[in-house]
C-alpha cells in the first residue's frame, strides 16, 4: 500500500522530520501568522470605530477567534502531526525493504 506524500510536505531542508520545517514555508505572504493576526484585529477594529454596535463587533470578535483557532491552532498542528506520522511511515518501509534486502 502506497501512502501519499502530498499530505504533509517534507522541511524545508529535504528532511521529512516531523521538527524540521513548518507549514508556513508552505504559505504565501498573505496566509501568514501576521497576516491572519492583523486581518482580525483590524476587522474587529473598525467594526467598533465606525458601528459602534457591541451586537455586531462582539459576534464578528467571537468569529475572528474561531478562525484563529482555526488557522493558527488547529491546522498547524494537524500539519506538524501529518508530517510526524508520514515520517514514522516512511521508516517502517525502508526498515521492511531493508529486511526483505538483507
């Protein structure tokens, strides 16, 4: 059975070592932490400034921290354990090739 390795890019560095690389050397400019971060605190931001409506900007706050969660939480570390079990894959083969081999 053949896994797919499009699931978790290997690091940067050619590894496939669940600690080296991130996911966000996968991203462009604007899928970044700081991007994500500053897009949020500015919608909420300016709801406030120019509403000035808690039943709007409190809502619009709550969905913000979803999508945080969501993008700087949930998915980095899905990522991080993709690439992990991808890795201990990927050792488990070459270990059977190399019995099979020897």
């Amino acid at each position: 059975m053949q896994r797919s390795a499009a699931v978790a890019p290997s690091g940067a560095d050619g590894s496939a070592d669940g600690g080296a690389g991130s996911i966000w050397e996968h991203k462009p400019w604007w899928c970044q932490p700081w991007t994500i971060l500053l897009t949020g605190v500015v919608a909420v931001l300016f709801s406030w400034l120019l509403l000035h409506r808690w039943w709007i900007t409190l809502p619009l706050g709550l969905a913000v921290l979803a999508w945080w969660t969501l993008f700087l939480v949930i998915v980095p570390a899905a990522w991080l354990q993709a690439a992990r079990s991808n890795h201990s894959a990927a050792d488990h083969t070459a270990q059977e090739q190399a019995a099979r081999q020897g």
